[in-house]
C-alpha cells in the first residue's frame, strides 16, 4: 500500500474521506502522517482520533516559504510518504517544493477547473449564473490550480442556491471523489503525458462523478 502524507490547514472533512478509504481492506493506500500550517485545524485532531501521525508545521514561526516548505517536506520524506495529498490546505507552494512531487501530488479545489482557480469559486460560480458546479482532483504543478485533471464531480446549481448552501452540496461530492482519484495514483495508473493526465485501462466514466 502506498504511503500517503495529507496536507489540511481546516476541518479536515476532506482527510476524514480518506481516512475511512483506507480503512477498507482493499484500499491500495495508507495514510501515515497529516502535517497542519495551523494549530487550530481540526485536522489534527481526526488524524489522532485515528491512530495516526499528526504534527503542526506552523508557517508563522518560519521566516519565509522556502524554510517553512523545507520543514514539510523532511517531514513527509522522514515518514517515508510517496504521495501527498493537499486537503484543504491553504497555503501557496512554491515550484521549489512542487518540483519534488511531481506526478506524486494531489489537491482537490471546489470547482470544476479551469473554471474558478483560487479563492471564492461557489460565489463566483453563482455570479455567472452556471447550472452546474462541481469539484476537481487534480496533479499539482507550480501552476496554481492549474495542473492535470484526474477526477471531477458535478453539483448541480439550484434555485436560491447561496455561496454556503453550494459549498455544502459539492464537499460530499468531493468526498467521493478524492479517495477515487487517490486509488487512481497509487495503484499507478495516472500518468502525466505532455501536461495531461491520462489513465492506464480507463474505463468510460471512471474520472467523472455525477
Ligand atoms: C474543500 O472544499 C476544498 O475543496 C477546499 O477547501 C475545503 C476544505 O474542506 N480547498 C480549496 O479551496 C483549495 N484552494 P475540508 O478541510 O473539510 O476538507
């Protein structure tokens, strides 16, 4: 089982979804350490409910990303981690830092990019009145939001819908969809082709959740 390392900065529902995926037997990943940027992310406290490594990385008590970023990475390379998913966490990495996962490293963003990278994306998804919402787990690449789609999930937008009543609808979306995604990579079968991903043996609909 590949050894996963998940980043979160909050809650943590998102890592709660892959905690429970790699309770079940068959699961072709472990999580071994959960690494948090803030001491008040609930994260930490799911990760020891657990029985598993949690620590707090504190980018305030660093100087700059660089020395903050170094300090996660021997953390996940202490723990032998071959994958590392971002669930939630809320900080810019540098290509540095990126650079040493690459192909290994996953985030998942409540919308369905390229549409809405960044911060916001349920209010401006209602801003431009779409019909449909979703969310995406994607490669990381320096590119913020931007890398290689490996799985999406589709939410659809309804009437009276606010920024929160959407976000609420999409994040069980996501919970599904991140464990798939993760599967994905550690049973080796994404591959990054020319700044795509594709997956060996796909069948039709297996990187879409409806
Ligand atoms: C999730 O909706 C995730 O997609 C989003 O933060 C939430 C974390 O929830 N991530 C981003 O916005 C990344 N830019 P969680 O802590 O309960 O998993």
């Amino acid at each position: 089982r590949r050894r996963v390392g998940v980043l979160v900065s909050g809650s943590g529902s998102n890592l709660q979804a892959l905690l429970d995926a790699a309770a079940a037997p068959e699961a072709p990943f472990e999580i071994v350490l959960v690494l948090a940027n803030r001491p008040d992310a609930y994260g930490l406290e799911r990760a020891r409910l657990a029985g598993i490594e949690a620590r707090l990385i504190d980018h305030r008590s660093f100087a700059g990303r660089e020395t903050f970023e170094a300090a996660l990475d021997a953390a996940l390379r202490e723990a032998g981690v071959e994958i590392v998913c971002l669930a939630g966490f809320m900080r810019v990495l540098t290509a540095g830092f990126v650079e040493g996962w690459t192909g290994r490293m996953l985030n998942i963003h409540p919308s369905l990019l390229p549409s809405f990278r960044g911060l916001h994306t349920h209010a401006r998804a209602l801003a431009g009145s779409c019909a449909v919402a979703g969310c995406t787990v994607h490669l990381v690449t320096p590119d913020l939001d931007a890398g290689p789609v490996v799985v999406q999930g589709l939410v659809p937008v309804l009437p009276g819908d606010t920024p929160e009543s959407l976000a609420a609808r999409t994040i069980e979306v996501e919970h599904r969809a991140y464990p798939r995604a993760l599967a994905m990579l550690a049973e080796d079968r994404v591959r990054l082709e020319e700044g795509r991903a594709t997956l060996a043996d796909e069948r039709p609909g297996e990187r879409l959740l409806l």
